[in-house]
C-alpha cells in the first residue's frame, strides 16, 4: 500500500497526525506531509484510519 | 414587551440529552424529511450518518456560499453593509475562496502549535479551580468554569483584551439565541462587528505576538479590496481580518463552554464513566470524543443550498434547495455505531461528525480537543465529590440556542 496526500485540497484539520504522528505530520503552514509512504503492519491499520477521516478527502491509498 | 419564544425547528428538538424521537423516525424511516429551517424556510432535513457525511464532504454540489441568495426577515442592513459583513466569513464561502481565508488560520491550529499551548491551558485551568476551592461550594460551574476557560484561551491565542469580556460575552451568547427577535440580533452583529474593527486597527497599528499581530505581519494589506482579494491574493484585507477574527470569537465561546458544562452534567449523571475519567490517565482522549458524538452540541452545521439536482436517500432535490444536515442523529445512527443512545466514554474513536466533516471541519478542533482533555479531568480531580445542586429536570439546558448547552449548572464540592 502506497498512502498518497493532495496538498492542494489539504484544509490542515490535523486528524490524521492526531491519528498516528509516524505516518503523517504537518509543515508549518499545517498542510499535511506523508512521513511513511508505505507504512505496515500497525502503522497501516491507523494510516487507513486516517484516510477514511480526513474530512477534506485529502488522503488516499494507492494499492 | 416579550415576545413568546418561536416553535423550534425539528432539528433544534431535543429531550435533555437526548435528540427527539422523531428525528430518529426521520432517521430510521425515509431518512431525508421536508422541514422548515431556523429562519422559516423550507428545508430537506438528512438525518443518516452516512448521507450526512456524503453531505458535508461535497461542497460542490453543497454550497455554503449560495446561502446568501437567500434574506433573512427583518434585516435592515443594506447589500453593502451585508456584503462587508460577509467578508472573512468562511463559513459562507466556497472552495477556492473558502481555501485562501482558511489557510490564513490553518498555521495557527497544527497539531505542533496546540502542544505549545498546554502549559499555558493546564495553568489557566489551574487558576480558575483555585479560585472556585477559595469561594466554596456551592457554585455555578457555567460561569466559573466552562465560560471562562475557553473564552481567556480564544482571547490569548487572537489577541482581544480579556477585559472587555463582559461586553463580548453576553453578545456572543445572544447573537445565536433564536429566542431573541432578529433585529435584535443584527443589532449585536454590528455591535460585534465595530468592536472587532476597532481591535484590528490597533493590531494594525502595532501588531502584537497573537494571532491578530500575526496576520497583520504575514499578511496584512493597505488599500487592498475584497473584491480583488477574492481573486486569490496573498494579502488579507481589513474587513477579512475583521471577519475571521469574530467568527473564531463567537466560535471560542459558544462550543467548548458548552462542552465543558453539558459535559460535566453527563458524566454526573454517569458515575462510573466520571470515576474512569477522573482516575484513568489514559481514559480521557476516548471519553472526549464519546461525549462529542453523544451530546453533538452543534444541531446542525451552516445550511447547504444544492447547486445541482440531487439525490439523498433516493429523495430527488432540486437545485437551490436548502439542506440541513441533523449532527445528533447522525451520530446516534445504528448503522455507524452500536447501541447509539448509551453514553460510553471507553469506545470514542474520532469517526463521530460532531465537528462536522469536508472542507469546513471545525478550525478549532485541534484547541477544543485540547481544553476538554484538560478541564474535565482537572476539575474531577480538584472536586472529586462533585455533585449537581439541583435536580435533574431543574437544571436549565439552553433549548432556543444554535449550539446546545446549559444556561447554569450549579454544583457542590
């Protein structure tokens, strides 16, 4: 699995560093930043948790 | 003279805690219902967690924006005025304009910026408990503690002088009150309105280190329109400023305050889930988020107007409909979580939609998450035999408020 972020749609809610802050991170203007593009085991059970709650559809796995 | 209060739309209808049982038969029937909003106009009600989520999550076929084609009664103010009023407010704008105000902000509320503020929330928690222990039991907790905490953070973080609070305290409250009769209420707006002006020409003048100052260095403009800002300049202009700062006043006051006091009643009213909450480190993130979905203070986020022949639950709307998404019965649905109506802070997960979902998610979710995983445990600490001093069904909920909370909760230690 590959997670992939659209900076551009990004709005900087922060649910998915608040959901697991090994995968994912936010620059200084709060725009999301993928830290582990192909997480796995536990990593990958949150990073899909993360997709599916980011309210701006910013997230989404590449398989 | 008074007026009665307006019937409440279904929306706004709940018993205690507890959304009505007729939005839960809009629910667990046709799923979509024509109802009449807030403001007297015919609306499509969605009361599924999933429509509800699809809902929030299109702001194409959804607009914010289009809400303005629609006048409210009774409002005196002129295209001008109404226009001046509207800038900055992101919550009646559109992506991309929506895009440009929010990311203004969005430095302001990352995850790294809230741990930075913690200290800071823990002591201004701390001294607001002292000073409760010091006055003695009994008290009002609404405004000795759940008003104050949130309003003194909002006030440091924008940069708005904590001692006008008794002036801005009372506006924000009534501002969204639909018991009070709208002139009125417009009549706050503009108060409102004046008073935020006159806080951004000092910052302005010379920008401090809050939020205000900080908008002012990074992105102030001389001269600028909001006409040309709209086209998707880098500089925010004075009405803008104005604008955002008032909407993060009025939203710092009117949601964890009410949080914290309609929190603290249900967790009373639950004395094994306060005792986890106040002896359990680590039970606090699930129970915040439970009490989120449970309570879902916010009955229905900004109307949506359909920019598009739609489709929800195989109700066909057509364009320039009105669409209220109901937050409580969304979160109470049984096909998003089991056993809906039980109040269970050891199962919160952040999936719940109580600050909404898409583009306009709550701003200041980061912050709230923040003050609540602080107070609530802080203050069963602080008192752990806090008891309510009234009777349940003496105790004030806020019926006729857009945001669901408690008028006073008086309590004894």
């Amino acid at each position: 699995m590959k997670i992939v972020a659209d900076r551009d749609v990004c709005i900087g809610a922060g649910l998915c560093v608040g959901t697991s802050d090994t995968v994912f991170d936010q620059d200084d203007d709060g725009i999301v930043v993928v830290l582990v593009e192909d997480p796995e085991g536990a990593d990958a059970d949150l990073a899909r948790e993360a997709v599916s709650l980011c309210p701006s559809s910013a997230l989404r796995i590449v398989d | 003279m008074t007026q009665a209060p307006p019937e409440l739309p279904l929306h706004m209808r709940r018993d205690h805690f507890d959304p009505v049982a007729e939005l839960a038969e809009v629910r667990e029937s046709e799923g979509v219902r024509r109802v009449t909003s807030t403001f007297g106009m015919p609306a499509w009600l969605v009361a599924r967690h999933d429509d509800v989520r699809d809902v929030l999550a299109d702001a194409t076929r959804f607009s914010n924006a289009s809400q303005l084609a629609f006048s409210l009664p009774d409002d005196p103010r002129s295209a001008e005025e109404k226009r001046k009023a509207l800038a900055g407010q992101m919550l009646a704008t559109d992506p991309p304009d929506h895009t440009r105000l929010r990311r203004f902000l969005t430095p302001e509320f990352t995850v790294r910026r809230m741990r930075r503020l913690e200290p800071r929330i823990v002591e201004i928690v701390d001294q607001h408990l002292d000073a409760m222990e010091a006055a003695g039991s009994p008290a009002d907790l609404v405004p000795s503690f759940a008003l104050p905490i949130p309003s003194l953070v909002i006030c440091e973080l924008l940069g708005v002088p904590y001692a006008d609070r008794d002036e801005f305290q009372h506006r924000t409250a009534r501002q969204l009150d639909l018991s009070i009769p709208m002139p009125e209420r417009i009549a706050l707006q503009r108060e409102g309105r004046a008073y935020m002006e006159k806080l951004v020409a000092g910052a302005k003048a010379d920008p401090g280190e809050d939020m205000l100052g900080m908008l002012v260095r990074e992105h102030g403009a001389d001269g600028l329109s909001t006409a040309e800002a709209q086209d998707g300049a880098a500089e925010i202009t004075d009405d803008e400023l104005a604008g955002l700062a008032s909407l993060l006043l009025v939203a710092g006051h009117e949601t964890t305050s009410n949080m914290l006091g309609l929190g603290t009643l249900a967790l009373l009213r639950h004395p094994d889930q306060l005792a986890l909450v106040r002896d359990d480190p680590d039970a606090i993130v699930p129970a915040v988020e439970e009490l989120m979905r449970w309570l879902s203070i916010v009955h229905t986020g900004v109307a949506r107007t359909t920019t598009q022949d739609v489709e929800i639950a195989g109700q066909h709307i057509p364009k320039g409909e009105l669409v209220l998404c109901a937050l409580p019965s969304a979160n109470r649905d049984p096909s998003f979580i089991d056993d809906p109506d039980t109040l269970d802070v050891r199962r919160g997960s952040m999936g719940h939609i109580a600050f909404g979902h898409g583009v306009h998610h709550c701003l200041g979710a980061p912050l709230a998450r923040m003050e609540m995983r602080i107070a609530f445990p802080a203050l069963l600490k602080r008192f752990p035999d806090l008891a309510s001093a009234l009777p349940f069904d003496e105790i004030p909920f806020r019926a006729y408020h857009f945001i669901y909370g408690l008028h006073s909760l008086p309590v004894t230690w």
